[in-house]
C-alpha cells in the first residue's frame, strides 16, 4: 500500500479536489499539512516562481493565474518579502515582463506591500560548477536566488513531456536559468537540475492541477480538467507522486531519478506521509508521444557543438524555415535574433 500517516515521515503530500471557491482554503490547509510554519518564518523572504511558458495563459501549459494570485494571498502575510518572477522564453520568444503581465501578477501585487514581481533575466548572475552523483556540471543563476532567498515554492502545472515523460516541479526550475538560449545546454540537464534545485532551496511544491497536459508537451498538447493541488515539502515526493497520479513511470523520469540519487527526497512512495490514500486519487493514463522533430531535437540535448549549429550560427535561419515547412503556421518558431527583433521585449 502507498503512502503511510505515521508522522516520523519527513516528506510529506497533500492532494485535494479544488474548485475557485475552495482554493484559498485548500492552500492553507496543504501548507499545514506540509509544516509550511517549519520552513519560513515572518523574517523569511521566499520566491515563487510559476510555470509561464508562454506569453499568455494557456490551460495546461502555463500555471493558472489564480493559482498564482491565492498563493500570493496566503503566503504574503506570513513572510517579511515575498518575490514572483520568471525567466524570458527560450530562444527570445517572449520577456518574462509580457508573460507575467498577461497572467495578471503586476495587478495582484499592486495589493501588497511586500511583494515584487522579478525578470530573472535582467538580475545579476553567477555560474556555479559542482559534481553532481559523480558527474561535473555548470549553471548560472541569479544572484538573488542563489543568496537572498529562504525557501522557493515552485508552482508547475501537471504535464507530460516528449522528452522527459513528464515535468513538474523539479524541471520547472529550469526556467530559474535566466539566459533565454538555455535551450543550449541541454546536456546532462538532468543533473544540472539536481544542482539548480538545491542551489535555489526548492522547498514548497504547488502543482496546479486545474488543468493539466496529455499528449506531446511541454508548450501543446491536450489540456485535461483534472481539479486538483498537489501540495508537497519535498520536490523528489511531489514529482514522483505527480507522476503516479498521471500514471507516469517515475523511473523514466530521468531529473527525479538523479535528483533523488543527489540526496534531495524519496520517490518510494511508501516512505511519503499523504493526507488521504493516494490510490483513490489518480487521473486517467496520460501518454506523452513523440513526433519525428523530437529525434532530432534529442541530438542536441546530447551534443553541445550540435546544438549551436542548430540554434546559435549562420545556419540556424536556414534550418528553422526548413523545419516550419512541416509545421502548421501556428506552431511556427524562429531563430534568437527574428525573435530579438520581432516580439514584444
């Protein structure tokens, strides 16, 4: 039987049906169930950050803006500063400023005193190099995150994930990476995963589950009304547990793997203490696919060199229109510099 109420268990879950009336509460009795008063105090300052990769809320792909909005509510009265902010798209498409304001966060936090709204982007950064479960890898991070924060509540959307077979809390910190070509360095991203993960205290786990992604993901597929917040202190639990609920094999799911071999949680299921059972509470299978894109796209998430002449060199304006042959026209996508030029900063 998964799952277990004997509270010597440190990793703790909670999963709940949630509808707009009940979010507030349901918020607040899953950071109490999760000992949220254990992480933070009223001198702490803690960051959000929220899965916007898009430019505009999409059900399913980005996180809902009332999720965003009711953690706001809640948290912001417990802590000294409370920060939301997000990285540009990759590959220039978007700035994080166009995507946080079309999800309404500059308007929330109009009501607060103590929050700010942050493009990662344009903060200071530092590169950090540790071995990782015997493996030396690099990322850079904003100075801010790095030093100035006491707990980071990721807040994904349940998704699957061609690449990955499903992404959640622990991927969705990948957008903390405040260059927009991240998309670059790609190898080994599921130990640099790990290392961003502990760099930036990734403590709270929300998991929107209003809507959540069948199909292809991360940026399409198939949205799900699925109603439900998992809420978690442990990103290793929350993910292997969002992945059981969508029927996902965790063991598949490289980044929870090394993240859980890097010491940062348990993805035994049996060693998580849950609010209620958790087999009573699983969605429909969901089945990420890969189309023929994506065979090539693994090349470069294993070779640097490669994936420079595919997305930073004189070739890359040649290949993405070779490839938006094959695409319809709403599912078109450009080089760094036509996105520099052409979309909204």
């Amino acid at each position: 039987m998964l799952g277990t109420h004997d509270s010597a268990h440190s990793e703790r879950v909670y999963i709940n049906d949630i509808s707009p009336k009940n979010l507030s509460q349901e918020i607040r009795n899953g950071l109490q169930f999760v000992r949220f008063e254990e992480v933070v105090d009223a001198d702490s300052t803690v960051f959000i950050k929220p899965n916007l990769t898009d430019s505009v809320h999409k059900s399913g792909i980005t996180t809902t803006p009332l999720m965003i909005q009711t953690i706001i509510e809640v948290v912001s009265p417990l802590v000294k500063r409370l920060l939301v902010g997000e990285s540009d798209g990759g590959n220039y498409a978007y700035s994080a400023d166009t995507s946080l304001r079309n999800h309404g966060i500059y308007d929330v936090v109009q009501h607060f005193s103590n929050v700010e709204v942050l493009n990662l982007s344009k903060l200071p950064r530092t590169r950090v190099t540790q071995s990782v479960c015997g493996k030396t890898v690099w990322v850079e991070l904003p100075n801010l995150l790095l030093n100035d924060i006491d707990c980071l509540i990721s807040v994904p959307v349940f998704k699957a994930h061609a690449m990955t077979v499903g992404t959640f809390s622990i991927k969705n910190l990948w957008g903390c990476y405040p260059d927009p070509m991240r998309l670059l360095h790609h190898k080994n991203l599921d130990y640099k995963l790990a290392l961003i993960n502990k760099l930036v205290k990734n403590r709270v786990q929300v998991i929107d589950g209003f809507w959540s992604l069948d199909g292809h993901g991360p940026m399409e597929g198939t949205p799900v009304a699925t109603n439900k917040v998992l809420i978690a202190n442990n990103p290793v639990a929350a993910d292997a547990t969002a992945a059981y609920l969508m029927n996902l094999e965790a063991a598949k799911i490289g980044h929870i793997q090394v993240t859980e071999q890097f010491g940062l949680g348990t993805a035994d299921l049996r060693s998580v203490q849950f609010n209620r059972p958790v087999q009573a509470e699983r969605f429909i299978n969901f089945k990420p696919y890969k189309v023929t894109l994506d065979k090539f796209n693994a090349l470069t998430w294993r070779s640097e060199l490669l994936g420079k002449i595919v997305y930073a060199s004189p070739l890359t304006p040649s290949i993405y229109r070779f490839i938006n042959l094959f695409r319809p026209r709403s599912k078109r996508t450009f080089w760094a510099d036509y996105n520099r030029t052409h979309h909204d900063r």
